[in-house]
C-alpha cells in the first residue's frame, strides 16, 4: 500500500473581479471625479457658464455685427452732440433700438459691437500671454529645482531679475524697434508671456523642491528615473492643481497688462478695439458720459472675479486634501 506524499497546502490565487461592461479603465474616472467636485459648487457652475458666455460672445462678434446692423468702426456724427463736447445724444449714452448699449462718445460709434470687438482682442492677448508664461515659468521652475544646486540658485537669480525688470517699460522699448506691420496682438502675447513668467517660475520652484524629497519621487530614482522622467511622470501630475490655479489668476493680470500698454500707446492700434483702450480713452468722460466707464470697466471686474473664482474651485477639485484640510474638527466626512 503506497501513501502518497502531501506537499504544503496550496493557496489558490486570488480571483481579481471581472471588469463590469463598459467600466472606464483605471485613471479615467480622474476626469469624472474633477467634473463631480466641480459640480457641488454653484459658484464654479457660474463662473465656468460666465467666462463660457463672454468666449462665446466675443467669437460671434462678426454674427451678431450683422445681426444688428452695426459696424464697429462706423462714424455716427448725428448722434453726438458736438455743441457739448461730442456727448451722446439722448439718456444713458444714447441708447435706443439700433444702439442697444448706446454710442461712444465724440464718434458715435456702436459701444456693443466695439465691446464684442474688444472682447476678442482683451481675452485673446490674455489667454495667448498665459499659455506662454505657464509654459516657460514651469519649464525654468523645474529647471531650478532639479538642477542642482548651482543651476538652482542662477536660474533663481535669474528669475528675481525678470521678476524686477519693468515690462512697460521694455514694452515700449520692444515696440520701438518691432517693425510696424508685425501683429499687434502677437507681440503683446510675447512681450506679456516672456516678461512676466517669473512668479510662475518661483511657484512652480518652491512647488517642486517640496514634492522632491516625498518617497514617490525617491522611489522613481531608485528605479533608475532620471530628472526628466521624474519631471514628467512624477513632479507635473502633482504640480497640475497650482499651475492651473495660477494660471487662472494670471489671466485678469495679462488684461490688465493690455490695458495699460494700450493706455501707452504700444498696445493695439485705433480704430481696433480692446477694453483697455476703451478704458484708457473713458477717463475723459466719466463725468459727462458714465456708461462709458461702466460696461467695459464693468466686463473687465466680472472677467476678473468669474476666472478667479473658477481657478479656486478647479484647484480644490484637483488636490482633495484641499477639501479634507477646510473640514478639519468637523463631524461629517464627505466621500469624493
């Protein structure tokens, strides 16, 4: 009689669940899981719906030009009053049927249209100006960070002194030597995004020399990373929330820069319209002409608080620990 030898009891291996029917792969939901966050604030909701509508409005300008019969570089002398100065005729800036936000002072211009006209050069040269600052900033901010000591503190050096030099100044210098029929719009993207990219830079510097020395970074170098893999793969996926975030709030800054490069002169040119050049030409009529000051003033703080507000609720959204920390000694825990 032969007994048979028993070995030690194998496990079975562990069954892994059987994918559910059209379930996203893993890391899609991320996406989802942004949207939904974003979905509980009411004032993300309305900030994206606002900044969404005044993008919309400025690329249909042309359509709605000819919707109401009105040219934005159309002289209507009949509707100033040239006995008072070239003040509009009638109450709240001449507005009537044909002019639904009234007419520009001293020309009679159609003020909606050239607001619509002005909104695609005001959010073009912002959004343009940031997209290139992000894109240096973060490149020289990891540049810093990961290469070493010396390169750290010279390209640190380097960002202080971009940081102290005056843009307005070098714009007007730039635009002196800038042949004539180089795109306004263009060089205002260039000069606002390759001068002022230092705040960026330092963010992302101070970001990444944190995230550094936490073990996924030493746990990517150990497995033979070098600085550029663990750039892209470890340091940008956790620097995405405050590089958007502050991206955001550069956005308002870069209109602002417009503005005052076209209340100098170097920004674009008469007759194109942008609300820093409407801005800069209304401090001669708050007085006699209100409207005037209000709308783009106005477009510009709504354009301001919309952008800010969303870069808030997109950072959040982002970094859940950013929701854990404000709900810290609180009772109720809320699943993301």
């Amino acid at each position: 009689m032969s007994v048979a030898l028993k070995g030690p009891a194998q496990r079975p291996a562990p069954q892994q669940p059987a994918p559910a029917p059209g379930a996203p792969a893993p890391g899609a939901g991320t996406a989802r899981r942004v949207v939904r966050r974003l979905r509980r604030r009411p004032a993300a909701l309305a900030a994206g719906a606002v900044l969404a509508l005044l993008v919309l409005l400025a690329l249909a300008a042309p359509l709605l030009a000819q919707l109401t019969g009105q040219d934005p570089n159309a002289y209507h002398d009949d509707l100033v009053d040239s006995a008072r100065g070239g003040v509009p005729l009638g109450s709240f800036g001449g507005i009537s049927a044909d002019h639904w936000l009234g007419v520009e002072p001293g020309t009679g211009r159609d003020l909606l249209t050239r607001l619509l006209y002005g909104a695609r050069i005001s959010l073009l040269v912002a959004l343009g100006a940031v997209v290139v600052q992000t894109l240096v900033g973060v490149g020289v901010g990891l540049a810093a960070a990961l290469g070493g000591r010396f390169t750290g503190q010279l390209v640190g050096r380097f960002t202080d002194v971009m940081i102290a030099l005056p843009m307005l100044v070098i714009g007007i210098a730039l635009t002196a030597v800038v042949p004539p029929d180089f795109p306004r719009p263009l060089l205002l993207i260039l000069i606002i995004g390759l001068l002022d990219w230092g705040g960026t830079a330092r963010m992302v510097r101070a970001q990444a020399l944190a995230l550094h020395g936490l073990d996924f970074v030493d746990a990517a170098r150990l497995a033979g990373r070098g600085r550029l893999g663990i750039a892209r793969r470890e340091l940008l996926p956790s620097l995405a929330a405050p590089v958007i975030t502050y991206a955001a709030i550069k956005v308002p800054t870069a209109i602002v820069a417009e503005a005052s490069l076209s209340f100098l002169g170097v920004g674009v040119k008469p007759p194109t319209p942008s609300w820093g050049q409407m801005l800069s030409s209304a401090q001669t009529w708050f007085r006699a002409d209100p409207a005037y000051v209000l709308l783009p003033a106005g477009l510009l703080f709504v354009t301001v608080l919309a952008s800010t507000v969303l870069g808030d609720a997109v950072r959040t959204a982002l970094d859940p620990r950013e929701g854990s920390r404000l709900r810290v000694g609180t009772r109720k825990e809320r699943t993301a």
